[in-house]
C-alpha cells in the first residue's frame, strides 16, 4: 500500500462538487490515493502533518510547456514570436543539444514545475533522435513529475513547413512501448504534432490517425499569429472529422468565432497560455471567446525562455487580461463594469480540473476527493503575500507565488516540504545544467547581448 499520511486541520479547497470546500479539514493518503477528506480523522499508521495555516489544494496542471527550454531560461524576455523561433530552433540551439543535454534540460525544467506547485505538465517536445527522446523522457522520470510526454519532430526547416510530407519514424512506436506501454505511471503519452499550418494537410491527418492508434493525447499549435483567421484549421479539421476529445489546440487566438463552438462540441481541449502570447505576438487570450461557445480553457506557461515557470502567474494574466477584454467593451459603450465576468473559481478550475481533463488524467487526479491519486499542493497563508486569507481562491489566483509553496505531493509521494525540494542535488542540478549552457555557448553563435545573458 505505501506509507500514509494525515494532513491535519488544513483549509481544504477540493475543486469537486461531491466534497465542497473547508475552512478545517483532514485529508488521509494511503499508498498513492486519497482515500477520506472530512474533519477529525485518525489514523494511528499515518504520519501526522500539520496542514493548519494552509491551504490544501489540487496540484496545477500545465497542459502546454517546452520544459527543455528551462536550460535557456530567461534569454527570450524581448523576443517576439519570430525572434524566438529564430533563436531557438531551425538551426539555432534546440538543434545544438546534447542527449545528456536534454536530462539536464527536463530534470531542471521539471523541479521548477514541482518546485511552484505544478504536479502535471504536457512537455510539448521537439526530439532531433531517439537518444534526445529517452533523455527528455529520463529526465521527467528523475524529477518524479507526473506529465505527458508529448513526443513531436525536430524543429528544422524541413519538417517545419506547410509542404512537408515529413513525419514520425517508427521509433515512435518503439518510445511508446518502451516506457509508456502501462497507463497506470506518471508518465502518459501524446503526440506534439505540427498541425495542418505548419506541415502538408496529408501529414496532419496522418499524424492525428498515429495518435489515434496509439491512444495518445494529439496536441497541436492552432490559429494564431496573422495566419489564424485566414487558414481557418479547426474548420477543416472539424469536416474531416478529426476533431474529438484527444485534441489539443495551442493558442488559437485569431480563429474564428464559430471554430471555438466547433473544439467545445467535440470535446476537445484548448490551452491558453496568456503571458506569452501577449508578449509574443500570437494575439489576445481565447480564454473568453472559448467560454463562451461552451468550453473550458486550459492553461499553460509555455516558454520560460520569457516567463517563469509558474501556474499563479498564467492564472492572474488570464483573469485580468479577460476582464480587461469585457470590461473595454461596456467602456466605449458608456457603461462602467458591474459584476466581473469572469471569477478566480473558475480561473482555478482551468489550472487544475479542466487540466486534468484535457489531458486524459480527469479519472486520476485535477481534484481532491476520496479514489483519487493525491497530487496536492499546501500553500501557506502566514506568509505576508496573503496573510490575512479571507477568500481562499481568490488568495490561490490573485495573491500567491511559488514562495508560498509549502508542500508538494505526486502520486502521494511528498516532494516538497517545509518549502524545499526532496530527494534531489540542486547543486548538483545547477552544476550540470551550467555544464551544457556552457556547452551550448560554443555551438551557437549568438549576438553580444545574447551571450552576456548567458554568461
């Protein structure tokens, strides 16, 4: 069964139905699942851990992010979407990366996902050979993350482009029977494929059917930038008959209105990622937009080339950026705003449920209630960021940081505690990681600004 836990008297934000909220509560673990969350429990087995001053929530899901990108961490903070795909790939350093390099990239891109409360990740990645793929895969094993590895091309030219016939080799097969042939582990499969404008429409509808025959999650970058609006993708997929709750459209900022309704009708998923596509260019968050029409967003960090790796921040720019959306309009209608369209619930709901759901993990985990594997978070409500926490949600989505992390379990296995990281060498992480830029740096040729973030 695995040890227990008794997590004593904490404030227990379930985000299910069936289980409400409370102000006092205990939650009990046994192996890896939840199996009660009611007030006054005992269990003379379990080891006590005083949960009062915090709030006990579901671990948050990020359903789109490159984690190897972690490795270059903070070079993109004044790059465009172009800029960065120029710096990035096709030619440039994801080209340039080692296998060991690639560990090193998604053990560290992992630990700081677990590090700010994140359980769960779809690493969205770009392998250039089967060794870069069972290091990537490796170094999500070795930080003890829940996540799907979404497996895609190498982002060179002659993959990345709308004549490409290109498409996976049969060492897919292999990587899926090799680590992923149970469902019941951390580690999940997807495919990361290119989509209908970025590679030929015959290589996308072969793509989705590999998917299909593999079970796996098909996540796929969608509808944004200036060719959004024109290609009109989801409506082709729509009448091909390829959508359907495996779908994952990333971004899709400038579809078309009734291509929203089209994804929610079929069940499948959209992940905004709202920092980075104001930023960058892709165009202003769908979260709206997708509401809606009858759907529930995700979200996603992206590229912690130009972000942190943190769900508070995505939650807060997804918020504020859809109030400020609505509320400009009843403003040049001559109406000041009333009551806010959109609330921190539900913002809360995207980062860890919906999540899951989009994911194909909703059986498992994005809430906490009795059958349930316990991937939660403990946040502490001492600390002068939130303190005093009058609205427990509104403190999660509006006022906490990753510093406010207390304790992290996955698969209920404690990696977090008392505010630091188990069973891990940061030092030894840094080391390594350090190793490889310094490797990158010599392959790379970059312009004196750049490499002066780098040094």
């Amino acid at each position: 069964m695995g040890k227990s836990y008794l997590l004593k008297n904490g404030c227990v934000v379930s985000m299910d139905a069936s289980v409400g909220q409370y102000k006092r509560a205990d939650v009990l673990i046994e192996g890896s699942i939840i199996i009660a969350i009611k007030p006054d429990l005992e269990c003379a087995e379990a080891e006590i851990i005083d949960a009062s001053d915090m709030i006990v929530l579901p671990g948050l899901v990020d359903t789109h992010r490159h984690v190897w990108e972690s490795l270059v961490k903070t070079t993109g903070t004044n790059w465009s979407l172009p800029v960065y795909l120029q710096n990035l790939y096709y030619g440039a350093m994801g080209s340039k990366l080692r296998p060991q390099d690639s560990y090193i990239a998604n053990l560290l891109g992992a630990l700081e996902a677990l590090n700010a409360g994140v359980t769960t990740v779809l690493d969205w990645s770009m392998p250039y050979s089967p060794e870069h793929t069972d290091e990537l895969i490796h170094g999500l094993q070795d930080a003890g993350i829940r996540a799907v590895f979404a497996q895609g091309v190498p982002g060179e030219t002659n993959y990345w482009n709308r004549d490409s016939f290109l498409t996976y080799s049969n060492d897919v097969r292999r990587v899926k029977q090799q680590y992923f042939s149970s469902s019941d582990q951390l580690l999940t499969f997807g495919l990361a494929i290119r989509g209908p404008e970025f590679s030929h429409w015959d290589t996308t509808v072969k793509e989705i059917r590999l998917a299909e025959e593999l079970d796996a999650i098909c996540s796929m970058h969608v509808g944004f930038g200036t060719w959004g609006s024109v290609d009109r993708s989801v409506t082709k997929l729509h009448e091909a008959g390829l959508l359907s709750p495996r779908i994952n459209v990333v971004h899709g900022n400038t579809m078309g209105i009734d291509e929203y309704k089209m994804l929610a009708d079929q069940g499948a998923s959209l992940s905004v990622t709202p920092e980075v596509e104001m930023m960058m260019g892709h165009g202003y968050p769908a979260t709206g937009h997708f509401l809606e029409n009858g759907g529930t967003p995700t979200l996603g960090v992206d590229v912690v080339t130009s972000t942190g790796g943190d769900m508070f921040s995505q939650m807060k720019f997804a918020l504020q950026a859809e109030r400020s959306r609505v509320n400009e309009q009843l403003l040049q209608q001559g109406e000041m705003p009333g009551e806010l369209n959109l609330q921190s619930s539900q913002v809360l709901r995207f980062a860890t449920s919906a999540g899951a759901q989009a994911l194909g993990l909703g059986h498992k985990i994005g809430t906490l209630a009795p059958g349930k594997e316990a991937d939660l978070i403990m946040i502490r409500t001492t600390d002068l960021n939130l303190f005093p926490v009058h609205d427990p949600i509104g403190a999660i989505v509006q006022f906490a940081n990753p510093s406010n992390v207390d304790t992290v379990f996955v698969a209920g296995q404690p990696v977090k505690r008392e505010g630091n990281l188990l069973h891990v060498d940061l030092d030894g992480v840094r080391r390594q990681a350090m190793e490889s830029t310094s490797y990158l740096l010599t392959q790379y040729q970059m312009s004196d600004a750049e490499r002066i973030i780098f040094s």
